[in-house]
C-alpha cells in the first residue's frame, strides 16, 4: 500500500475513533477538572433514580422472558403466512425513533387512547406510572432479545431434537432439555443488550411516563433534568450509565465469543 | 492496488472539494442568531418575518428554556441576542460578563392562567380544586422559569386556602416537564388535569382543545418579567442591535401583545424608550384583545 494512501486511511480512521472516544473522556474530565468528584452533588436523586431504573429494567427483563421467548421461538420455527411482516413489525422499535415510540403509547395506554376508556374503566391510569415506564422499556428494548433468541433458536440442529423424539421425548421435554440449553448462550446476549437499552430508554419513557423524582424519573430522565441546574449530578449520574453499558457490552461481547467455539 | 490508489485519489478529491464547499457558500446576507425562550416561540416567529421584511437580515432562531439557553451561552455558543423568560437567567449571563447590564432591557411581561382539557374530565374550577385528592396535575421542572413562579403563586394561595394547600397540590403533581409548552401539550392530549401556565401559551392552535381559567383578580399573582440583551462580544452587532430595537418599538410591541403578552410596567422601568412605548399603547392593548381568538382575561 503506498504511504500516502496509509496515512489517509489512519488519519480518517483516527479521526472517527476520536469522535467516539472522546466525548466519553471529556465526562470524566469535567468531573476531575473541576475538583467536583469528591462530593456527590445531590447524592439522594441519584440514588433514587438508580433505584427505580434498576426496578423497572429488571421488570422489563422479566416481561421480555415470558412474553418474548414464546415469540422468539415461534418466528424461528413455526412457517407462517405473514411470518415475515411479523417479523418486521417486531423488530421495527429497534430502529423506531424513541419519541415516536413514546407517542404511540400514549395514543394506545393513555387517557384517550385505544384502551384508554377500558383501562380507565377498571380504574388504572397507566401513564405518569413505574408501569408505563416498564411498558416504554419494553417496547423498546424486546425487539434486541426476541432477534437474537430468534437466532438462537434457529441455530439449534433438528438432529438433535429428532433425536430426542424418537427416544420418546414429549415436545416440552425436547424445549427444556436440548434446544433451550443450546439456545441459552445467545438468550443470554441478547437479554444482556436488551436490559442496556432499557437503561438508556429516554424518549419513550419522558413522551409516555413523564418524569417525576422517586416514581417515573430514571437514570437518562434525571440527566436531562439536571444538567441545567446542577452539572456534576447529570455527570455522575452519566459516568453510572456509562460503565453499565461498558460492563454489558463486554459481556454481551463474552457470551457471543463463547458461542462461537 | 491501482484501483486502490485511484480509489484513494478520489476520496481525497472528494474530501478537498466537500471542505471547499463549506468555504465558499458564503452567507447569501447578513443572518443573527437569538436565543429565544420557548414561551416566546410563536411571537419571534412573526417577530422575526416583520424584521426582515424591514432590514435584509435573516433572524436564526434557537428556541429551548431559558435555563437551557443560558448554559449554552455559557459553554459559548455563537449568539447575538438573548431573550429570556426571566430576570434571573440573564443576570446569570451579566454577572459572567457576557452581558453587558446597560443593555438589558424588559419587553414583556407574561401572566398565569389555569388550564383544564376542554372537557375538563376533574371538574375543575378554581385554583382551590387543584388540591383536591387525585386530581393529575402537570408541572414545569425545578430548572424552568415558571415552576420558580407556580411555587410562589401556590405559597400565596396556601394563606387564602389552608396551610397545607401547597402540599396537596404538590402531591397531585404526577409529572416535570422540561418546558412549559410541554405541561401544555400534556393538558391538550387530555392526559392530565390541569396545570398553571402562561396566558400566552394558549396559542390559537391548541386554544380549542383547552378550557382556561383565569386566576381571580384579588390574587397578587407574581408576574413574568422577558428581559432582552445583545451579547458583549456578539457576531454582526449592529443588526443584532436593530433586532433588539425591532422588539421594543411600536410594532414589536403590539406583535407582542398579539400573541397574549403584556407591556412592562412604568414604574420598574428607567430607559426612556420603555416610556416612549408604554405612552403609544393603551389604545392597543384593547384592540388586541379585542381581535384575539384566545379567551383570556385581559393583562391586569
């Protein structure tokens, strides 16, 4: 390769990791700069929205387990008209802008929406609750588990299953012993990058929840309330998401590098 | 690899030409950048045609809350003039000596209403229903200029009302939007019962939507003062200055009013082209009153 073309192709390829990397550095560096890292700013909101987004995300994990996992494995085995258009609309939140997802909610959860009047029959105001919050996660975040336990699922040889049918295993027996086992690692992954982007929900969360301290407002939802005010809290809190999205990205890494061997 | 290096050779021609592009557009004419409070948001837009129409600069608008504004200008953003929903905010910018303090002037006052969806699904009718229990009330942020004057109004409230009135309706607050046109929207869907905001947030588009309650004349409601200054060391100053003047004259003025805002009062005010304008409207204050669709009750 000639040297010019060498060092353009370093120089552009620098220039975009820095781009990536350093606004990650400058978060931490506002923090030390400014000798603010010693004292947690307003150390009760953090905690309280950790807490809430820690309740909320694993409720949405749960929910995605039970209700996601059956679809996943019905996308992936079962051959459908329609499949396809199923598929799709399944995992459209992916790339869904947030805020519309939000909206959508709204018109479907809310006072006036589809099952507004049903709801508010039966006395339940979804939105300006954990629950919408929880519900706004998972719209969001389900589609990243069901694709890749779809995959999964799919990647798990008939042979084997076959096999334990013939030696009179009842089709549940087959699910939990052989195909859910081998499935598991990528399960996993895919849980472990969903429960992240739940973390990270916003849009969806303030459009559908609104945002109240100790009841609707998360992680994101107090950064952007915060960083007018009080910018050493929005920057801890930041540096919190920061490295739950460093120690799941690494593991979500792990699990997929294991399922190649 | 011949494809390569001519692969390469065009990039780099396609990297030279793109930043000569960003080079030679020049400004086709002169442009200011305002930093607009969001509650002024529709008044700057018709502000902003009747300048240009005026003088041949294109006003470029960037709308948020004021609080936002203020730590943009602080982290140094490019802009000649700030318009702010509050005192405060813009002392903030003075006192980092951004601002220079003879430049500020007051060009609008803005008043408190209640709102309630059309239907007005908590029967609400007057600011002491806002405490009763259950009741979905919406809210600006802490951070928001209005949430500081909601918090005072509901503290004179509480002297009329009971003691504990400010708590009841701070424990019917289910949400804190990041701006006040945001509280709007939430009572335009119907999502939420009721909520304190400016008389000029009632824009003809959502007017329809909404029921308005007008705070009772005996209640000492705090008042919303828009400060308006041209930066120290602002980009194209001499237009951003005729902007500013724009605003404070005759026809800023009654565009002003137009959308919902009061004129300043005398008494606060020391320049003389604050008088000089205050002495030409009396007789608009009624006309625009009179033209608007918006049924709110008249600038006290």
């Amino acid at each position: 390769m000639p040297k010019i073309a060498r060092l353009l192709l370093l120089t552009l390829s620098l220039m975009a990791w820095l781009l990536l990397a350093v606004p990650i550095v400058a978060l931490v560096w506002r923090l030390v700069a400014s000798g603010n890292w010693q004292n947690l700013p307003q150390a009760e909101i953090i905690i309280s929205a950790t807490w809430l987004s820690l309740k909320t995300t694993f409720a949405s994990v749960l929910l995605m387990i039970v209700f996601g996992t059956p679809l996943a494995y019905v996308l992936a085995r079962w051959r459908f008209t329609g499949r396809r258009l199923v598929r799709v609309i399944t995992e459209l939140p992916i790339v869904l802008p947030p805020a519309i997802a939000g909206l959508a909610l709204l018109l479907t959860f809310g006072r006036r929406g589809i099952f507004g009047t049903a709801l508010s029959a039966v006395g339940l105001n979804i939105p300006f609750t954990a629950l919408a919050v929880i519900i706004a996660q998972t719209f969001v975040a389900s589609p990243f588990y069901i694709r890749a336990a779809q995959v999964g699922f799919a990647d798990v040889s008939d042979e084997l299953e076959n096999a334990a049918r013939v030696d009179g295993a009842s089709e549940i027996r087959v699910f939990w012993h052989i195909t859910l086992p081998l499935a598991l690692r990528a399960l996993s992954a895919g849980l472990v990058l969903a429960w992240a982007r739940a973390m990270g929900e916003f849009g969806a969360t303030i459009l559908f929840a609104g945002s109240l301290q100790g009841r609707t407002q998360t992680m994101t939802l107090l950064v952007y309330d915060v960083f007018q005010r009080d910018l050493d809290t929005a920057i801890w809190t930041g540096l919190i998401l920061v490295a739950v999205a460093l120690i799941t990205l690494m593991l979500s890494q792990w699990l997929a590098r294991e399922d190649d061997l | 690899m011949k494809l390569y290096q001519s692969l390469c050779r065009v990039m780099l021609i396609v990297a030279i030409l793109f930043s000569m592009k960003f080079v030679t557009i020049a400004q086709p004419r002169q442009s200011i950048t305002v930093f607009t409070a969001s509650s002024l948001t529709d008044a700057f837009i018709e502000m902003a045609q009747a300048f240009s129409a005026r003088v041949d600069v294109e006003v470029i608008f960037n709308f948020a809350g004021s609080t936002t504004l203020a730590a943009q200008i602080e982290m140094g953003a490019d802009v000649a003039v700030f318009a702010s929903a509050n005192e405060e905010q813009m002392q903030n910018i003075v006192a980092m000596g951004l601002i220079d303090a003879d430049n500020v002037h007051i060009f609008a006052e803005n008043q408190f209403v209640l709102i309630v969806p059309a239907d007005n699904p908590a029967q609400i009718e007057s600011l002491q229903d806002l405490a009763m229990t259950g009741t979905l009330i919406i809210m600006a942020s802490e951070s928001v200029p209005i949430r500081v004057y909601t918090d005072e109004l509901l503290h004179i409230l509480a002297e009329s009302y009971g003691d504990d009135y400010f708590d009841r309706v701070m424990a019917n607050v289910v949400s804190e939007e990041p701006n006040v046109r945001q509280v709007v929207a939430r009572i335009v869907l119907g999502e939420a019962d009721a909520a304190l905001v400016y008389r000029t947030d009632i824009t003809p588009d959502v007017s329809d939507s909404l029921r308005v309650i007008a705070l009772p004349s005996d209640v000492m409601s705090p008042v919303a003062r828009y400060p308006i200054a041209i930066l120290a060391d602002a980009p194209n100053s001499d237009d951003a200055a005729l902007f500013v003047d724009f605003v404070l004259s005759d026809e800023g003025q009654s565009i002003l009013q137009a959308w919902g805002f009061c004129l300043p009062d005398d008494e606060e005010d020391e320049d003389g082209k604050e008088a000089e304008i205050l002495t030409a409207t009396p007789e608009m204050t009624a006309e625009a009153t009179a033209d608007s669709d918006v049924e709110v009750a008249p600038c006290a």
